[in-house]
C-alpha cells in the first residue's frame, strides 16, 4: 500500500506505487493544493490522502487524467472537494465504471489479492463535478496549474496537467515509463494511435524539464520524443499489415517494442 514521494520540483511531488508502476502528483501553491489521480479504490486513495497531509494542510482539489480506475476510484476519502475532468471522463465513469468495476475485482482475486478485489467492491464512484473541454487553469495561490486537453492518445478524455512556473507536466497514461517504454495495458480499444504522435508534439511544445507520466519514474523530454518516434513506426507497420503488405508476425520482428506492445499497438482501431 505504501508509495514513496519524489519532490520533482519545489512544491511538486510524483509518488510512486509498486501497484500497477502507479505514479500520481500533487501540486502545492501558497492557498491550496492539487491532487493528480487518486489510486484505485477507496483504501489506496485513504492511503494517499494521509501522505497528502504529510505535506501539506491546505485544502484540496482533485484532477484526473482520465477515466481508468487506477486513476480516479480513490476519490471518495478526498470528498468533499472539486473533482475536475475533461467532460468525456464524466460520461466514461458513468456509463462504464460498474462493468470495469467487476473485471478488476475478478482480476484482483485471480491474481490472489482479495484484499484489493474487497476494497474495490466497497468503493463509491465519484464522478467529476468540475469539467472543461479544452483548457483551463487553476489558482493555487501564487502558482497557475494548467489542466490541458492534447489530444486523443491512450483515450479521448486525456488530461495533462502542466505547471509552468516549475516545467514539470504531469501526463497521465500519454506517456509511460515501462520497461520498454510503452506496455501492452497502453494500447486499447479506447486507443488512438494515429492521433497519438500529434498529442505528445502538443506536450513538448509546453518545453516540460520534467514529464511525470501515469506509470513509471519522471522522465525528460527527449524520452517522449524517443517514443514519438517509435509510435510513427507502429502506425507505419499497423498501415502495412492493414494494405496486406506486410504480416502481424513481419511487423512484430521490425517492431523496437516488444511483441505484446506492437501486437496491443496493432489492435488499436
């Protein structure tokens, strides 16, 4: 359950998880706080509410990156405060959660975690109160928080939260710090590749010294441009087997990424 904080700038913290390479960010201004993604249930997010008020007392609010429950099903010992999301997120959570909600409790038993799988099924859904579209901005008292719709990328409710005063973005599932970079839970059927290269042109040009993404260590920005690249190969390779050029087995041994990543890339729409 215990995470560990990273200050990647001053006032701005990454804390990382064990669980699911998790990592989630709190932005600290001189009258309140922000909270980036709440961890997956009601215990997690318990868990990081009290390693909030270690450092800091000020009131908070609550962004979330996007939908996905290891992002958002931890609000409820937050509440009350605002939640805010792209306005898709808020249709994804209200349509879909009670469906996700018994894949993960099945998963969290198979994997011998039925702690994890109990404390799922006893958490409330909270849904976002706070929406916007595109872009709009946050006044914790003498620092602005940017909360930032790119583009469509691991979903089409993504949200970036930049902090311009420290250069440090937070990106949730755009990017991620696996072993290789992307992992194969990057690429779903919420997915889309094509419009994903586009999307992390759209985080460089805020010129971040930091990126912390959804999952894994902060990175830098030559990282994201190094997977920029390596999505335009996947969109290539994906275009080839789509003309009948090229076979799935072909694309995956011309692939820099491992064969679950390419395949999951592959499968996208």
């Amino acid at each position: 359950m215990s995470g560990r904080w990273i200050e990647v700038a001053d006032g701005v913290h990454a804390r990382r998880y064990e669980e699911l390479d998790l990592t989630v960010g709190l932005v600290v201004g001189a009258e309140r706080c922000l909270v980036v993604d709440t961890r997956g249930d009601l215990e997690q997010g318990a868990e990081l509410a009290a390693a909030v008020r270690e450092l800091t007392p000020l009131p908070w609010s609550v962004v979330f990156t996007h939908a996905h429950f290891d992002h958002t099903w931890g609000t409820e010992r937050f509440t009350p405060c605002a939640v805010w999301a792209h306005e898709g997120c808020r249709a994804e959570l209200t349509e879909y959660a009670e469906d996700a909600r018994a894949k993960w409790i099945a998963y969290y038993r198979e994997q011998g975690k039925a702690e994890t799988a109990d404390a799922i099924a006893r958490t409330t859904f909270v849904v976002p109160d706070h929406l916007f579209t595109d872009r709009t901005e946050l006044d914790l008292g003498g620092r602005t928080a940017v909360l930032l719709h790119p583009g469509r990328a691991h979903t089409d409710h993504d949200v970036v939260v930049h902090v311009p005063d420290a250069g440090v973005l937070f990106a949730g599932d755009i990017v991620e710090n696996a072993e290789h970079g992307f992992s194969a839970f990057s690429f779903s059927s919420e997915s889309d590749l094509t419009a994903w290269p586009d999307t992390l042109d759209a985080l460089l040009a805020l010129e971040p010294r930091v990126i912390v993404p959804g999952h894994g260590e902060p990175v830098d920005a030559d990282f994201v441009r190094y997977h920029r690249h390596g999505l335009h190969e996947l969109i290539a390779l994906k275009a080839g087997v789509g003309r009948g050029e090229t076979t799935e087995v072909a694309a995956v041994a011309a692939s820099r990424y491992p064969s679950d990543v390419t395949l999951a890339a592959l499968a996208t729409p």
